[in-house]
C-alpha cells in the first residue's frame, strides 16, 4: 500500500536529516562540537538529526561552514525548502492571518487550466459566498487561535471566484451531501450559498456532482483535495495542508477522484439535492 502524503512528507524530513548527519560523521565532529561551532546549545543539533526539527537557511549554512562542506548548502537549502512545502501546518501558515495563504491559494487556480476537487467538510473557496467565507473562516481563525484578518482573507478567498468566468480554466467538483447542509453562520447565509451553487452550475466552466448519503459507497469519505492539473495535489487536514507532487500518488488522488465521480448526482438531480437542502 502506498504511504500517505503526510508518511511522506516525515519520510523526507527524516532524510534531510540523515544527510546532515552525515556531513557532521564526514567532518569528524561530535554533536556537540558541531554545537560549539555554530554557537548553539547541543540539544538543537539532536532535534535537527532526530527530524523534530526543520532546520532554517541560516541552520543549514552554519552547519555546512561547521563541516567545511559549503559545496553542499545550496542543494541542502532547496532539499530543506521541497520539503518545507510538503507539509505545512495551518498555525505556520496563518501566523499572521489568512490573507497570504489566500493569496496562494489564487497564484495555484491561475496556473492551473484544470482543478478537480472534493469536498468533504465545506463548499470550496472559489464558491464561497463572502457571507459564508466570513462565518467559515471567523470558526477557522478562533479554533487555531491565529491573528485575525478575516475580512482582508475573505476579500483575497473570493476573487477566486473570477476563474469561474475568464481564463479558460475549468472546475470539476464533487460535494458529499453532508457539505450542503453543514451550516455555517445563521441560516441566511447557508441559504445564500446553495442558491449560489445553483447559480454557478449551469456555468460552461464548471461541473458539479453530489455524493448522496444513501449512495452505496466505492471509495469512503475523504479528506478534502485539490488536483491542480496533473502537477499537485493540495490535501486538507486538521492541522496542516500537504502537497502532493510524486507521479504515482498523484495517480491515486486521479483515481480516487474517479470513483468518487462515478458515486454522484449532477444536472437536474444534483439542483434536486441542493434545493431539498435550502428547504431544510
């Protein structure tokens, strides 16, 4: 069975580590002397060795001088970088609020001709209404006890929405049923945005399917994904956004995402579905 992303992503940290390891052992130091050298206490050479620590640029370049391998910082920095970007914890991301990571999450749907999403936990950005962006992201911000800028964040989150009509991009989307009526905010707003959905599906640039609940299931309820293209995956976890970039797990989420396609509703029976919602 392949590993999963976030498997991955350690896998990769605990690699970069070894590498290190391995200069320090090349250079005939002890951790502590490395320490000395580099002008900190030992225990954050043992953290960095043992992968419970990302090391920085500027760690990375002490401990190459320490080693007197300088040759190797610059392959080590993007090394470290790659795999900074693999697993990013949502505190991390949001230390000084939502806007930024907003703003990423655009440069990834400008690039991208294709994205295929599921969704498992809420309507995806890019459909969000800003009364319904505004409650999802206010419950957001107050669990990870991150700055808030959500009206800064909400204006960046639903700018998204212009892909939907310039561009050439194309968006398939697939909503288990659950995600219609998981309320966010009173219920106005829940209602404003299924009827947003019902105003954004007849649109040539998109696809909409539901997951009915009583559908009998092939592939389980997922973490929420996007594949950009064939090139990423953004997979959604509680505490942290990993990417995907590596051919064969990428060809997982594609098939995932085919069978989670071939379980929904669309046209008339999805609106169906969306519309039973509202009344709820």
């Amino acid at each position: 069975m392949p590993s999963s992303p976030s498997s991955r992503a350690q896998a990769a940290r605990e690699a970069l580590a070894v590498r290190l390891s391995h200069i320090r052992k090349d250079a005939g130091l002890t951790g502590r002397e490395l320490s000395a050298r580099c002008g900190w206490h030992p225990a954050k050479t043992t953290r960095v060795q043992k992968a419970e620590m990302a090391p920085s640029d500027a760690d990375i370049r002490a401990w190459c001088a320490a080693c007197g391998a300088e040759d190797q910082i610059g392959d080590l920095i993007a090394t470290a970088r790659v795999v900074d970007s693999m697993y990013q914890e949502w505190r991390k991301l949001h230390r000084n609020g939502m806007r930024t990571a907003q703003e990423d999450w655009t440069t990834r749907h400008a690039q991208a001709a294709l994205c295929r999403v599921y969704v498992s936990n809420a309507v995806p950005g890019f459909l969000q209404t800003p009364a319904y962006a505004t409650a999802l992201m206010q419950a957001i911000t107050a669990f990870q006890g991150t700055p808030d800028d959500v009206a800064e964040a909400v204006a960046a989150r639903v700018t998204r929405s212009r892909f939907l009509y310039e561009g050439g991009h194309r968006f398939v989307v697939l909503f288990e049923e659950w995600v219609l009526r998981a309320r966010f905010g009173p219920p106005e707003t829940m209602a404003a945005q299924l009827r947003h959905l019902l105003t954004v599906q007849p649109l040539t640039s998109v696809s909409l399917g539901v997951i009915p609940a009583t559908v009998q299931r092939a592939i389980w309820p997922l973490e929420a994904f996007y594949l950009f293209d064939d090139r990423q995956a953004a997979v959604e976890t509680l505490t942290a956004e990993i990417s995907v970039t590596q051919p064969r797990e990428l060809t997982d989420y594609a098939k995932a995402f085919a069978g989670l396609a071939k379980m929904a509703v669309y046209g008339d029976c999805a609106r169906a579905l969306i519309t039973d919602a509202i009344d709820a």
